[in-house]
C-alpha cells in the first residue's frame, strides 16, 4: 500500500513536470498534444490511485478489488502515459502502441473500482454488501 501512495505521489508531481515542459520545451503542436492528455490523465489517475489506497487503508482488510485497481492504475500510468510521453519525446509511433494497453488497464482499474464499491461495505455502517 506504501508503495501504491509513493507511485500515486510521484505520478502527481512528473505530471506537473511533465506538463511545465510541454508548456515551454518547444515540442510540436502535435507533440503538445500528447503530451497535454498524458499530463491530465497522469494527474487524474495518480489522485484515483490515491483513493484506492485511503479506500484501503480505510476498511479493515485490502480488498482483492482494491488491488487489482490499484495495480491496473499503475500499469495504466506506465503504459498510457509513458507511451504518450515516449512518442511526443522521440517521434517513435511505436511507443503509442503502448498506449491502448494503457487505456485498457485504466478501464480495468475503474471497473474493479466499481466492482468493489458494490460488493464491498464502505466504511462502518455506510452502506454494506449486496
């Protein structure tokens, strides 16, 4: 869970990095582009990390929803958002064949998300499993 909160934390902070320089690093219009939407999910995805951790520490046992989230946000983050980051960067269009992969885990970590938001009680005496 430690190093979920760490990975979420850093994704935060190179998301700022990353979107300083797409403001002033003299990339393509098109290269801005990429970068702009990997810099907004990046940050998106790294706060969604960060529930499921709080979501986690919250509850009394980590919930096997809660780590396939977690993790399919992670792997989204490194897939999507580095494949983005990787193509504006180097022009290589083979570094956004990473990203559909990408987008597919940050689907997978919603869904076990909502998965767990419906089978899971959420916190003491709201809600409760159905």
């Amino acid at each position: 869970m430690n190093l979920w909160l760490a990975f979420a934390a850093l994704n935060g902070a190179l998301s700022v990095v990353a979107g300083a320089y797409a403001a002033h690093g003299g990339l393509s219009p098109e290269a801005v582009g990429w970068f702009e939407k990997a810099v907004r999910l990046q940050m998106v995805h790294a706060l969604a990390l960060i529930a499921v951790v709080l979501l986690g520490m919250w509850e009394t046992g980590w919930s096997p929803a809660l780590t396939v989230s977690a993790g399919a946000f992670c792997a989204g983050l490194v897939l999507f958002c580095g494949g983005l980051y990787g193509m504006a960067l180097t022009g290589n269009g083979a570094f956004g064949r990473m990203a559909p992969l990408g987008g597919m885990s940050f689907i997978i970590g919603w869904l076990a998300l909502a998965w767990y938001g419906l089978h899971t009680g959420i916190g003491p005496g709201i809600g409760g499993a159905s």
